[in-house]
C-alpha cells in the first residue's frame, strides 16, 4: 500500500488525545484557526472528524514531463535526488528535491517542513501532484501532494482530495494538513452503531440497486478514514454511501417507530366499504373516477376500514380531482354513520367546496352544514348545536371550525385541504378527543418524493397524476414589456368571445412595506386603476385581495362566476381552489416574486373547462439569467411533479413546504436531491426492521437505537421508546 507523507508532523496530536477533546488542546492548531473553526461550528476532536467533505478534488492522472504545463494541475512518478534542507534566519527553512523519470527532471519544494527531508530521502519512488510552474528551464512544484511508492507499487492515479466547506482565513491545506490525520488516529476509538449483519445486508440490497459497495458498507471507522483521505474512488464512494445510508437509516427508523406508535397506540372507528357500498357512492358522481382516483379511493377504504387512524396525504396537482375523492371518504364515513369534517384554508374555498357538496349530495338526506369566520353569534350557535347531536352530517369550515365549542357526535373523518396553508399544530387539535378520527390531508404542492418520505415520513402517501378526461389544456408565456399592449390585446379578444380572466399581482397596495424598491412592485389596487381606465375599460372588472372583508370578497366571487364580473384584478388568494371554468386567460404581474410551485397553482386557475388556457408572466424589470431559466421551466413543462423536482434542485427543500413547520433536523451528509436511491433503501429496511423488532431491542441494536432516540425522540415525540 502506498503510504501518505501528506501529514505534516507539526499537526501531530499529543496521545492522549480522545474523541472529546477539545481543539485547543490538540496542539498545532493556532488561536486564529481555532477561532475560525469555531465558527464552523467546531469544538471538539470529534466534531472535525463528522466535518463532511463537500466534494473531491480528482488529480490529474501522471504525466512525462513533457507533458507539464504551466499552471495546469498534473502528476509525475520519478525518484528523489539532491534532497537538501537550507536553512535561513529565524529558524525558516527550505527542503528541495529533485524528482527524476526517464522523461525528465522536475524540482520540488517544501517551505518550512524541514521534517520532510526524513521521508525524501535520496533513491525513494515517489508519485507527486500539484501544479507545476515554470522556473528558468525546469518545472518546479511547491508543496505538491507527494505519495511513497514501493518498488512494485502501480501508481495508477495520485490520491483523490477532499474539499471541505471553508470560512474565511481557513484554506484547504489547513484542513486537509488538520482532519484527516486526526481521523486516522481516533477512528477507531468510534462506536459503531451498525451491526456487521445490517451493514453486509444493506450492502446485497445496495448492489441489487447497481449502487456497488462489496461484500458489506465499511465499518465506522474505514468509512471515516476513506472519506477524508480516498484511497480511490471506489473507497470514496463506498464511505460516502455508508455514512449517508446510517444518516438515512436513523431517520427512517424513528419514523417506522412513530408510524407504529400511530397504529398501535390510537384508536378509531373502522369505517369499512363493501362493494354495495362503494357502488352507492361512486354511483352519486357525475362521471366516471379516472384510474388514479380509483387506485387512491381503494387505497383510503383500506385504511378507514382498520381500527386505527388513516393518516394519508393525497396530493395531486390542481384539477386532479382531489376533492371528488375527498367526498368520497366523506361519505363512506357518513355511510357508516360517522360524521365528517372538511376544513379549507379560505372562506371562498370553504364555501365552494360547501357548494359542491351540496349538489353532488343534492338527493339524498345527508346534511351538510358550514362553519367559517363571517357567520353571525347565532348562525354559529345553531351549527354548533346540530353538530353536537349529530343532525349534521358533513360539516365544512375554515379555521373557525377549531376555535371554542365544537364538538361532534361521532366524528369518524377529518379532511384538511390545501394541507400546507395550516400549521401542524392546527391538524393535532381536531384529532384530540375520545377516539380519533381519520385523517386525509390533500395538497396541490407536488412533493419530490424524497421530500414525502422524510418531512412527510409518518404520512402515507397517495398520488393523483392522471387529469380527468377533457381538462383544458394551458400555454404559458414569459412575456416581455414591449408585449403588453399586444397581450391586452389578446386578452380582450378572448373577453369578447364571452371568456372570462384574472390578472395577479404580489400586492395590495403599492407602498406596503418600507423598503425603498416596493413602489416597483406591482399592486393590485393600482393595476386596477390602470387598467380599468386604459386597456380594459369597456370591461366589467372586480378587484380581489385578502384584506377586503368576508362579505365584500363573497360578493366579488359570486359576480365572477355567475359571469357579472369578466376579469378579476386578485392577489394569491385566488390560488387556491377557485372554479370557474369560463376563466381561461390569466396575466401574472411581478412573477419572479413568486415561487415555481404558487405560479403553477395560479395558471391551474385557467385549465379547468374544455377551453385552452393562455397565461402570460411579466416580471418587474429585467431579470437575472438564472431566474429567467426559473421562470422558462413553466413554458417548458405542465406536469407539477417535474416543476417541483426542478424548484427542488434549484433552491433545496427550503421553504417549499416549510421544513421549519415539519421539524425535521438538516441533514449532514445525505443530500436528498441525489440520494434517492438509498433514502428508498432505507425507509424499506427501516419498516423490516421495526416490524420484526418493534422496540429494537436486540442487543446489537442497542447503539443504533442511542442515536435514533438522541436525535428524534423529542421531535417525533417517540417518548416510550427512549
Ligand atoms: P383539485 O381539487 O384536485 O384541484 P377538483 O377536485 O376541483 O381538483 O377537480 C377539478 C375539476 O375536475 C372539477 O370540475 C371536477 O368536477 C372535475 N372532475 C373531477 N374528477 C373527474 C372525473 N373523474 N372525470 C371528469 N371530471 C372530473
Ligand atoms: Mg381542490
């Protein structure tokens, strides 16, 4: 094996040094450099040692020395000759060397390492890598990576190195010179949490996947070694793999616990549907389900029919047909003389979703009744009364439905849609109480599936991605200033051939906040003004946002979609779920202020009838490349899975369904973009082991089971399993 000289010795750390031994006393690290690590968020020996890589750097394979060029990065195997150290003052030294092959002789150069005149020694085969720089008529390299070749050792390519996330006054060579000789001495001093049986395992079924580790992922203290000093790319990978593969399988563990907590420890009404059943319900629909909604509809009647609380996220883009399959479970329950509740993030959503539910259930003896903000004392009072007895059937609502006094008879179903409007603490509160109900949350924001099974990792998860037959189709635009006119133009057209529209910007107001550029955002209130005296003013236009009263947004609504008003002048708030399929063209306003996923729930606005859609994006001034290809991503595609996987990989998770609000902790090492893969491995191991072990209480389990119960047992609330 060829050995690494690359450890500069002044680093070494005295022999007492352990795991928790802070930097400061490791010796060879200077204060400024300590200070700068503990920026990083680095205290310990231990720290630096779980302080990732962010990638590698792969040198260039070995060369002859006519090959060298200036500058460039290049390897070259040769032997040493004319190694000398010169001394200078103040106890400054120069080493230099020359390194010779058949090809050539090239000089290299150590600057007070006068240590490596021990190892350079006259006669030793050495494979050095570095830039070469032209001196006079020899290339030189000045601290290059130098590896000690045996006499029979093949140099194949110059070692792999890592590249680790900097601060300011760190360099690469000081963490290269700092971590991984650390790793070498105390990697064997690391507890190892998977048992050799679970890492050979998860190796056979990693192969099975073309993901090649060998016979078994390293152990602890290998991985950690071969991550910060590569023996090859192979080594790397396999390290990478076992590190991410632990970080994945610690989480999918805590969620199998706190998903077999959910079905042992909580209990609901089984609400089961037998055919005759089922053809009743499905027989009320004006249409026939498409496939997806049927596949989703047997997956619910799977869940309600079990004695313990679905707990299942439908998601589907807009116009998937969520809410057909929301009424369906509404009524199995109703079918098994069970209440059901339907809450929605808005008044107007609430209210249309009422009106559905009222024409679909318009002859049968189901009752439904509302509950939202704008009702009066007594209206409130005379719904609350009947849900208590249980007189109401179907209850709709917004958020008022969770405040004070409402109780049910036998609730056997919650519905929440547009799930990611409301906090998680909100969902808790409408489960609490005797027995729990079932559960079925819908969302329109699509999630990446590697997102769904992590933040979202105790939910089941079902999908909707096939649209009902004779969904209007929508074209997007990214238009230009110098469009407009010609846009107004075409949207007038449309209005006259008796189509409807709706025009969106980010704000209410012009000058809302305090910031200086806010004037340049759009608002609606003074693109109303424009527009109703210029371009549109032989048009009946209304004027929508979140600060009008109820009774004034229920108006405006109303006279929308009876066709009173042709074009609605909105912020957001017409995001969610507004139906009116007359509507099919949509002018969006300051559209970079908005996220990918918002803007495609916007046009869903405009693909609901058999008419073709058209929207057409303006942005507030000129715009950065990378946010103009953002924005293109929406001409290119119309399925809101590839939208959301794109966002995905151009911002991270982030806000997109607020990881804040799920409580997951960051991930360290995996990155969920690329790793998949491993992530599917994982959960699936994850819930075989829990259902052979549920408590893993095998002894060789005992270490894993420390790093689940440390960092998820207080978020996941898995109190009795610590
Ligand atoms: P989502 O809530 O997913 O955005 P909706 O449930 O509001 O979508 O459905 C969008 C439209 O499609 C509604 O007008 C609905 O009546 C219609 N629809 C739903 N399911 C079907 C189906 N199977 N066949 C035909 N039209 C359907
Ligand atoms: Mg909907």
């Amino acid at each position: 094996m060829p050995s690494s000289t690359n450890d500069p010795q002044t680093n070494a750390s005295s022999s007492s040094t352990g795991l928790s031994t802070p930097l400061a006393d490791i010796g060879g690290i200077s204060r400024r450099k300590l200070d700068r690590l503990g920026r990083l968020g680095m205290k310990t020996a231990r720290d630096l040692m779980f302080f990732f890589p962010r990638d590698y750097e792969f040198p260039a394979p070995p060369k002859s020395v006519e090959e060298l060029r200036e500058g460039e990065p290049a390897a070259l195997v040769g032997v040493i000759t004319e190694a000398e150290v010169v001394s200078r003052n103040a106890g400054k030294s120069v080493f230099g060397a020359l390194v010779e092959n058949e090809t050539g002789t090239v000089r290299i150069l150590f600057f007070n390492q006068a240590f490596r005149a021990e190892q350079l020694t006259n006669g030793r085969r050495v494979m050095i890598s570095g830039t070469a720089k032209l001196n006079g008529f020899r290339m030189e390299f000045t601290h290059p990576q130098v590896t000690i070749l045996g006499d029979d050792d093949q140099a194949s390519s110059p070692r792999i190195l890592p590249i680790y996330s900097l601060t300011e006054g760190l360099k690469q060579i000081d963490l290269r010179g700092l971590i991984p000789p650390l790793v070498d001495q105390l990697a064997d001093s690391l507890t190892e949490v998977m048992p050799g049986p679970l890492r050979e395992a998860a190796a056979v079924r990693l192969g099975e996947m073309r993901i090649d580790v060998g016979d078994s992922l390293p152990d602890i203290a290998t991985a950690l070694r071969h991550l910060h000093a590569p023996p090859d790319e192979r080594g790397m990978l396999a390290a990478r793999t076992r590190l991410v593969f632990q970080e994945l399988l610690v989480m999918q563990l805590a969620l199998a616990m706190k998903r077999r907590t959910l079905t042992t420890e909580l209990r609901a009404p089984p609400l089961p549907s037998p055919a005759m059943v089922d053809a009743r319900i499905t027989n009320r629909f004006p249409f026939e389900l498409t496939g997806d909604q049927r596949r989703t509809i047997d997956e619910i009647r799977a869940d309600m029919a079990c004695q313990f609380p679905m707990n299942r996220m439908l998601q589907g883009d807009v116009g998937s047909g969520k809410t057909l399959v929301a009424i369906y479970a509404m009524m199995l329950a109703v079918a098994n003389d069970h209440q059901a509740v339907l809450m929605a993030p808005t008044e107007v959503l609430a209210r249309q979703h009422f009106q559905t539910l009222s024409e679909t259930l318009a002859e049968s003896r189901v009752q439904i009744g509302l509950l939202c903000g704008s009702l009066s004392a007594a209206e409130r009072r005379e719904t609350v009364a009947a849900t208590a007895s249980g007189e109401i059937n179907l209850l709709v609502g917004t958020q008022a439905l969770l405040y004070g006094d409402l109780e049910f008879k036998r609730l056997g179903l919650v519905v929440i849609d547009e799930q990611h409007k409301f906090g998680v603490a909100q969902r808790v509160k409408l489960r609490s109480g005797g027995v729990d109900p079932h559960y079925l949350v819908m969302s329109a924001t699509p999630i990446p599936r590697s997102v769904a099974m992590t933040m979202f990792g105790d939910v089941e998860l079902s999908t909707l991605r096939e649209k009902p037959p004779g969904r209007g189709q929508v074209n997007t635009y990214l238009g230009r200033g110098e469009w407009k006119s010609r846009w107004w133009s075409f949207v007038r057209d449309r209005l006259d051939e008796g189509r409807q529209g709706f025009i969106v910007a980010p704000r209410v107001t012009a000058s809302e906040s305090a910031d200086d550029e806010s004037e340049d955002i759009a608002s609606v209130e003074s693109v109303f003004e424009e527009l109703t005296k210029e371009e549109l003013k032989d048009y009946r236009v209304g004027l929508l946002h979140g600060r009008m009263a109820n009774d004034d947004k229920q108006a405006i609504m109303q006279q929308f979609a009876r066709g009173d008003l042709q074009v609605l002048v909105s912020t957001t708030v017409i995001e969610v779920g507004i139906n009116v399929p007359n509507a099919t063209v949509m002018t969006i306003l300051g559209a970079q202020r908005f996220g990918l996923a918002q803007l495609h729930q916007l046009r869903g606005r405009v693909s609901r009838g058999s008419h073709t859609g058209h929207v057409c994006l303006f942005t507030d001034g000129e715009l950065p490349p990378e946010e103009n290809e953002r924005l293109k991503t929406l001409e290119e595609t119309d399925d809101g899975f590839e939208l959301a996987e794109a966002d995905f990989r151009m911002r991270g998770p982030g806000d997109l369904l607020g990881r804040r609000q799920s409580g997951m902790p960051p991930m360290m090492i995996a990155d969920l973009t690329r790793d998949v893969e491993i992530l599917t491995l994982a959960r699936m191991m994850a819930q075989e082991m829990i259902e052979e072990d549920p408590d893993l209480s095998d002894p060789s389990f005992a270490q894993l089971k420390q790093q689940i119960v440390r960092r998820y047992a207080k978020r996941l609330s898995l109190g009795d399993v610590a």
